[in-house]
C-alpha cells in the first residue's frame, strides 16, 4: 500500500462513505457521525475505524489523525 495515511478522521470516515464499499447500516451511522463531529475519537471509534480502513484495503490514520 503506497498511499499516504489520512490526515484526520474525518477524510478517512468520508473516503469510506464516497467509496464503493459495502457497509452496514450501523457502520454508516457511525461513520457520518465521525465525518461532522469535530470532537476526538474514543479509543473504541478509532480501533473500529482502523478496522474499517484495513477491511477495505484504504490506508490508515496518520500518527494523530483521530483527534
């Protein structure tokens, strides 16, 4: 994977609702949820969208990127 890691949350969590990805209804809420909310991740949102991002191949959260 030679693609840079995303620098905030919020463009990992709109790559993966723009994508052609198949998603669950619940992981979509989540993921719109994190895309308007500026507030920092828990530690449990930023391991589920870490996991997402590994699922669907895309890179992972820059050192940082979940605050």
């Amino acid at each position: 994977m030679t693609e840079r890691p995303f620098s905030e949350h919020r463009l990992a969590a709109l790559a993966l609702l723009n994508g052609e990805y198949r998603l669950t209804r619940k992981a979509g809420q989540f993921l719109g949820q994190i895309a308007v909310d500026p507030s920092p991740m828990s530690e449990a949102q930023a391991d589920w969208l870490s996991k997402l991002l590994e699922k669907h191949e895309l890179p992972p959260l820059a050192e940082g990127g979940a605050k």
